[in-house]
C-alpha cells in the first residue's frame, strides 16, 4: 500500500520517500491523500480502479468489514487508488468534486501517462513503486453513498474514449436537491441520520445542490423543487427534511416543480457512458433517485448514442440483502469481479 498526498499548486513535482515506496506529489490549494493498492504480481493490462469512500466517519453506521482497496484490488487483479475527498461542514460542496476531479488529474498525468508526454523525473520515481504502471490504462470508478455521488458524477463527465469505461455505484445519492424520505425504522436507523446529517451539512449554499456534478441525475432532468432563494429562505439556508424544517430554515417546505428531461451528453462531445451497475438497499432512504438515475441514464444511451445496437443493457440495478445494502467484503469481491470482467472486454 502507498500513499499519495497531493496539493494543487502552479509548480509540481513527485519524490520517493526514503525507501518505503510512499510517492509525495506536491502541487498548492488543497491537501489531498490518497491511497494506492496494487494487485499481487502485477500484469501490464492491469486496469485501474479509482475507489471514492463513503463520506460517513465509521462510527456513523454500522458496517463489520472494511479493507475495500485490497478486496478489489485482488478480486478486480487492477491497480485500485482511494481519492480521499473531503466533505464535512468545514469541507461543504463543491470541494468533494474539486478534490475527485484533481485526483482524477493526477492519476491520468502521472499512473497513465503517453510516452511521448511522460516527465523523465516524475515517471521514474513513480515506476520505482509501481513498476507495472504502462501508458493507455483503462479506468473504473467506484463508490458508495456519497462516494457513489461523485462516482456517477465522475463515470458521467469523463467518460471519453481513454477515460471512464466502467462505473460500480452503491445506493449513490444522486439528488441533493430533493428532500429525504424517513424510513419506517427512523429511530433506529443509524444510517439515515448519518445521511440526513450529511444532507443539511454538506452545502454551504442552497444552489450547490442543484449543481449536476453535486445532483448527478440533474444531468437527467431539472429538479424536482424550486431553487430556494433569500427572500423565501432568509440568508441562511438549510433545506426541509422530510417537511420538518431545520434550526436555520424559514420555510415549511420546499416548493414542488414540474420536471422535464434534459440531454446528456451534449452532441459532438465524445462521451460514451461506461457500463454501470447500481447497488441498492431495498429500505435505503434514497433508493427512488438511484433507480430513477439508471432509467434515464439507459434512456439517453438508447436516445443518443451513435451506434443504437450497442446501447442495449448499459446500466444494471442489482438489489443488495439487508435492509440498507451496504456493500461487505462478499459484496466487493462480486463487484471486483464484475469490474475486472469490464474493463477487459473489448
């Protein structure tokens, strides 16, 4: 295992630590660690898998397992690297997707390089650690929860021929922009508050949310309630949940809109969405939005794409046991599987 802390800077360079294998890449606004797994013996098509955690501190649910990185990266034989993104109160949106986005970067610039584009320096210091890094990788995204957010987001905006081929979501929350549903076992469900929690805390400003890189299925189609405004909310806004306003909320409720479809991707712009399975909890708070996410996602595939015979089948639902379906180690290892199998075929 290897770790990369990165900040994004107008200069940049990478260095071996003193022999233990942890690369440091320093470029200057935002500190960003991330970590790197590699498969046992190694082979030049390994493709790599970019991993998004959670968004919940691990005493936020309850969940016996997790070593993810090394249960993809042996089941998936693939180079897989956590994009440790931040987000919390301190850390609201847009920074999660600025982080996954300059961690996406620098994985293309410096795990993936063209040879005719390699720095001579920084190629030779990261083959040292990762010797079977080759140029032209083939890459997958996977993530659950809010991590499952930024995955779909990632999967949907850089999906070009060399970027994004194949996309594991894990009851994803899709839609911020929508209210929460309370569950039968709200008491209980630990989940749900920790998601709820995340919800009111995550946006420093009410239209964050209405943002598709924040709300991926807004891609889609437009929202589904009006974007609040300081005359309706006051200067501080934190949404309803569920109707019930919050401590900082003047409103009742939000403001239901008629919904259209919007067209994604846009003509001429090279993307193809990758093949995509979405995980759901048959009692996941936020299970509607991500099926309605790989409805319309399909629906744009078999709409827009070029060659209508190979838009069939693109995206899949699987619903995971358990109440909630959060993904364990039996769960990573058939997603690993399923991701391998992805990003190998021709």
């Amino acid at each position: 295992m290897a770790d990369v802390h990165s900040s994004e800077s107008s200069s940049s360079r990478t260095r071996q630590a003193s022999g233990d294998g942890i690369i440091h890449h320093l470029l200057s606004l935002m500190s960003l660690q991330m970590r790197i797994r590699n498969p046992p013996k190694p082979t030049p098509d390994a493709p790599i898998i970019i991993y998004l955690p959670c968004g919940l501190r691990t005493d936020e649910h309850d969940r016996p397992f997790h070593n993810p990185l090394n249960t993809l990266a042996l089941s998936a034989h693939a180079t897989v690297i956590e994009i440790g993104y931040r987000l919390s109160p301190k850390s609201p949106y847009p920074k999660p997707i600025h982080d996954v986005i300059a961690g996406y970067d620098w994985i293309r610039k410096h795990l993936s390089p063209s040879p005719n584009k390699r720095d001579v320096d920084s190629y030779s210091n990261t083959k040292q650690a990762f010797p079977s890094l080759q140029p032209e990788k083939r890459f997958g995204v996977c993530g659950e929860l809010a991590g499952g957010s930024l995955a779909a987001m990632l999967a949907l905006t850089e999906c070009n021929p060399n970027g994004i081929t194949a996309a594991a979501l894990g009851n994803p929350i899709v839609d911020w922009s929508s209210p929460l549903q309370t569950p039968v076992s709200c008491d209980s469900d630990r989940l749900y508050r920790s998601i709820k929690n995340l919800h009111t805390t995550s946006f420093a400003k009410a239209d964050h949310r209405y943002d598709p890189f924040a709300s991926p299925l807004l891609f889609f189609r437009t929202p589904a309630y009006e974007l609040p405004t300081a005359s309706l909310y006051g200067t501080s806004f934190s949404p309803a949940i569920n109707g019930e306003p919050s401590k900082t909320d003047t409103s009742a409720e939000l403001v239901p809109r008629r919904r259209s479809h919007r067209k994604h991707p846009p003509l001429d712009s090279g993307l193809r969405f990758p093949a995509t399975r979405i995980d759901v909890g048959p009692g996941f708070t936020m299970k509607d939005q991500a099926i309605e996410f790989a409805e319309l996602m399909q629906r744009s595939v078999n709409l827009y794409e070029e060659k209508p015979e190979t838009s069939r089948d693109r995206t899949e639902v699987v619903e995971r046991e358990g109440d909630n379906g959060l993904w364990e180690e039996k769960d990573v290892m058939e997603i690993g599987r399923w991701m391998g199998e992805m990003l190998r075929r021709d």
